[in-house]
C-alpha cells in the first residue's frame, strides 16, 4: 500500500512541475488572503473596544494618544486598504491558479496520449476504447479537480485553521478550547467515511467506463445497427448500462447529502456553542465586546474550513479510485525495440519456422514453417479460423509468437527496430480504417512527400480512379468518420492505394479484395505485380482467383499447413485448395446463369 501511494505522489509531482511557478504564486496569494481576513477582523475588534467602548489597553501606543475620532478614520482607512488589498491578491489567485490547472492538466494529457500510442497492440484488444476515452478525459478531469481544488484548498485550510487557533487561544483560552473540540470530530469522522466510500466510486467509475464503451461501439456500427434493426436491442443495452451508472451514483448522492448534512448540523452546533459561552463571559466580564465579536467570526471562519477539510478527505476516494485508473495507462509495459537492433534486409526472404501461436487459451497456429524468396509473392488460402490473418499479425510483430521464430533477410523480427519493421511492412486488412479526412489525404497517410501525382498514380492501380471520378469533390471528398460514406469495396482499394504509395518492401494483403466484384479483383491483380515493383507479396485470400497469379501457396486448416505448392500443383493434387476452386468455380457459373 505503502509503495502504492508513493507511486501517486510521484505521478501527480511529476506533472505539477510544468504548473509549478504558477501555482505557488497562486498558492501564496491564497495564504495572503486568509492573513488579511485574519487582520480584518482585528480591526474591527480594535474599533469596538478602543474607539467605540473606549477601553484604549489593547490598542497599540501611538494609536491610545489619538482623539476617538482620529482612531475612528485610521481604523476606517485600514479597513480600506485591507479590503483593497485583498482585491488585488484575490486576482493574483484567480488569475493564476487556472494557469497552473491548465499547466498541470496538459502534462497529464500528453503522458497518457504518448503511453498509449506506445502501448502493444494486445493492450488496445483487451481494454474498450470507450473505456480508455473515459479514463484520459473523465479521470483526468477528476484528478484536475482534486489537485488543482480540494488539494490547494485543503493546504489553504490547514493553514487558516492553524492561524485561526492561535489567533482564537490568545484573545481566552475556554471558548478557543470549545471552538477546536468539534474540529477532530469532523476530520474523524470524514476519513471513516472516506474509507467507506472508496469501493463504491470504483464501481461507479467502472459503470461509467462500460456506459461510454457501449456508445462508442454503437456509433462506430451504426450502418450495422441500421441495416440490420437492431435499433431497440441496442437501445435496451444501453438503458441497462445506464440505469446501473444512474442507479449507483444516486445511492452515492444520498451517502454524500448524508454526509454533508451531518456536517452542517456539526457546524451549527459549533457555532451556538461559542454564542452561548460568549454571552455568559461577556455578562461575567471576563471578554470584551470586541472579543467576543471577534470569536464569532473566527469561529464562523473556522466552521467553512473544517467542513471542507471533511468534504476534501471525502472527496479523495473519487481522487484516489481516478489516480489508480489513470495509472493502470501509465504502468502498462510499453512495447519496446531491441536495444541493439539489427540492420536486415526487408527485400530478403521471409521464413516462418516452427512458429505456434494463441490468443490466451486458443491456439491459433500450430508448427507452421514456410519461406518465401524476396520479391516474390505467396498466396494464404483457408477456412474461417484457420489462422490466416494472424500471420499477417506475427510478420508486423503486432504479437509475438509463442514458439518458433521469424526472419527477414536471416535475421529475428524480434531483433529488428520496430518502427523500421513496420514501415517497411505495409498491412492490408479486410476492413481497413480510413481516417474523417479527404480521400487523397488517406491515401498519402503513409507518405509525407507523396505529391498529388503520386496520390492519384497509387489510387490507378487499385482500380479506384473510377470512383473517385464519380464524387462531385473528388480526391478532396471527406470520407467521414471510418470512411462511413465509401462502400466497402471502395474503403479496400483506398487502403490498397495508401499501401502502393507507401514502397513498403513486404506488402500483406488480408483478404483485402474481399469487397469487390471478381472483375474488379482480377484487374487490381493484374496490376498489383507491376505497382507493388519488387516488394515481396503475401496475398491471404478466401477467393480461390486472387490466389491463382501466386508462386506459391500454402493453405492452412486449423493452424496448420495441410498443403503447399504452385497453384497448378495444387489444383491438380485434388485436395482442399482443388475442392474449393471447384466449389467456387460451380457458384460462379450459377450466378452468371
């Protein structure tokens, strides 16, 4: 536990440093605030009993010899310059604490933007977006709140309470005992109730995150939801997820108006108490009017400061639960390159050896070995499941493999640099991301320099000049969120483009024409050979003719490679790759009939 808070300490010391100066200009201006509310109740003190009272024994000694109207206008004017002073520091404050938040806020932002590009992809499978938004925006947020608000405050707050109880012990010890019994009874009584509430934050916390997990899924598949009705079953998950987040911050609104009652009804009492004790030593003479006065405002300053040091300790859990959630980013093992890489030549050839791979408990690839010489072009044929696109994967090191290694130009992907493997591994999936930008803006996402020429030679030799031809903006059509307003064939061949621009050495293309009609597929194979130059080709493929221009294929079934040869070998073998040709050879005779 111990080493647990240590590490929140450092988090949140580590990003007030950029807020720093700011903070402690605002920190100090705040402190000066309480001393001048401090010194303003003595003045008015010192003008009951000196000038009004005429009891001069507690007045300074230039000022008893005054006339009791000169003391009058002096206390008058001190008044003034006190409460003008207080509006200059009070800007310093408001001016510079926001500073210091924003400061403090950016740094978070930036750490967790930056941990999270960094992070594996086996990290972003695993963990929701929606629930990852929630965390850089809503924890964050809260985390802001605590730092910048309760925490501040709660350093303000010692310290008006500590000039507070010695400014009360000198003036009669009785009623400062009596102001400072209910002090530990609050603070008491706040952590008890911080402890408790600690757990169900989290909870609330963890419904929010799966709340915002179900919008972000719902509005990235609307086109599903659409096309398929499924408006009301996405509707009833929705209400569920959202009357359980509603449901637990509402019992947590009733401990927290609990709580803050309970405070109230201390703070009330608090203050009568001195009232009454005030009165029976006024009558009794043992404390001036003045004084007396002057306790009750100390203690109605005391009771504001006490009641949010309980509510700041009370707030911590929602702080505490935000800090353990923002730090679960933070921590996670970041994806790292060798520290030494190897310099391996990406137009070499690629060889799979032995390599087994699962995802958690499901095996996936099992003693798969096969090579392909560079610049040439290899076809991966099989059924749903049969670990297809995990080689993809694997090749990119988007994963690692359980066992067994993999090699470009002899040496280990494992000891390459990451970001030179990837770059120069240029991956096609079957449902491609396009970014909310224009048409030519994705398709020269993969390189800088790219000149419009070069966007549109790309966009010819994935058969997408045609379309693009049909948009009233043409390249400069914004495709949307996802690329929502492309069909699907056209999201494929924009994604084919962005990849042929890109030069990439080893291109992978995952059931990438899957999409387009058959002539289309057989005119971007056509030309696939010729735009890709001498890049090496893995064509993974459940369409048997997008396979047949391969110099070899392998064909997997369940993980393993079950048969591997020319196409024409294949074919004539008679077996799974020959059966299915088959099969889709007959279904296209049918539906040209």
């Amino acid at each position: 536990m111990r080493r647990r808070n240590w590490k929140k300490t450092r988090l949140l010391a580590r990003h007030l440093r950029p807020a720093a100066s700011a903070l402690l200009l605002g920190m100090g201006a705040s402190l000066l605030l309480t001393l001048l509310r401090m010194a303003f109740t003595q003045v008015i003190r010192f003008t009951v009993d000196g000038v009004l009272l005429g009891d001069a024994s507690g007045l300074p000694a230039f000022a008893a010899q005054l006339s009791p109207g000169t003391q009058l206008a002096a206390a008058c004017a001190l008044a003034a310059a006190i409460a003008l002073l207080q509006f200059g520091v009070s800007y310093i404050q408001d001016s510079r604490l926001p500073m210091g938040s924003e400061r403090f806020v950016k740094s978070l932002r930036d750490a967790l933007y930056s941990r999270i590009q960094r992070l594996p992809y086996s990290w972003h499978v695993q963990n929701s977006t929606g629930d990852i938004i929630q965390r850089c925006i809503s924890d964050v947020e809260i985390v802001r709140a605590f730092v910048m608000d309760q925490l501040l405050e709660l350093l303000g707050t010692l310290f008006m309470i500590v000039t507070c109880v010695v400014i009360m012990f000198t003036m009669n010890v009785k009623m400062a005992l009596l102001a400072t019994a209910f002090v530990p009874v609050i603070v008491g009584y706040s952590v008890l109730f911080f402890r408790h509430m600690s757990g169900r934050y989290e909870k609330a916390d963890e419904a929010e995150g799966a709340l915002s997990a179900v919008v972000q899924e719902n509005l990235t598949g609307v086109r599903v939801v659409r096309a398929f009705g499924r408006e009301k079953t996405e509707l009833d998950k929705f209400r569920e997820k959202n009357n359980r987040y509603t449901d637990l911050w509402l019992r947590l609104g009733d401990w927290m108006s609990a709580f803050y009652t309970l405070g109230d009804m201390m703070s009330i009492l608090q203050v009568f108490a001195i009232v009454v004790l005030g009165v029976q030593l006024c009558v009794a003479g043992e404390v001036s009017l003045g004084v007396y006065l002057a306790f009750v405002s100390y203690t109605r300053e005391l009771t504001l400061p006490v009641r949010r040091l309980g509510r700041t300790i009370s707030e911590m859990s929602k702080a505490n639960v935000s800090i353990d959630r923002l730090l679960y980013i933070l921590e996670s093992e970041e994806e790292r390159s060798t520290e030494t890489p190897a310099q391996a030549d990406l137009h070499g050839e690629i060889r799979f050896e032995h390599v087994s791979f699962a995802y958690e408990e499901k095996r996936v690839l099992r003693d798969v070995s096969f090579s392909i010489p560079g610049g040439k072009t290899l076809g991966v044929f099989g059924g749903t499941g049969s670990g297809k696109s995990t080689i993809a994967l694997l090749l990119a090191r988007l994963y690692d493999p359980d066992t067994g290694r993999i090699t470009i130009g002899g040496v280990d992907t494992k000891d390459m640099d990451l970001g030179e493997l990837r770059r120069g591994v240029g991956v096609v999936l079957q449902e491609p991301f396009l970014f909310s930008r224009t048409l030519a803006e994705n398709i020269a996402i993969t390189r800088e320099d790219a000149t419009r020429e070069d966007v549109e030679r790309a966009a010819q030799d994935a058969c997408l000049d045609a379309s693009v031809g049909e948009f009233v903006n043409g390249y400069e059509t914004v495709v949307g969120e996802r690329g929502v307003t492309l069909s699907g064939g056209q999201k494929q061949r924009t994604a084919i483009a962005r990849t042929l621009l890109s030069g990439a050495p080893v291109m992978v293309f995952d059931d990438a024409l899957s999409a387009v009609d058959a002539k289309t597929d057989e005119a971007i194979r056509t030309r696939l050979r010729a735009a890709a130059g001498g890049a090496t080709l893995i064509l993974i493929a459940h369409r048997v003719a997008t396979l047949m221009q391969a110099d070899r294929i392998i064909v997997l079934e369940d993980g393993r490679i079950v048969e591997s040869g020319t196409p024409d070998e294949l074919l004539a073998q008679g077996g799974v790759f020959a059966r299915a040709a088959a099969m889709q050879a007959a279904m296209g005779e049918e539906a040209q009939a």
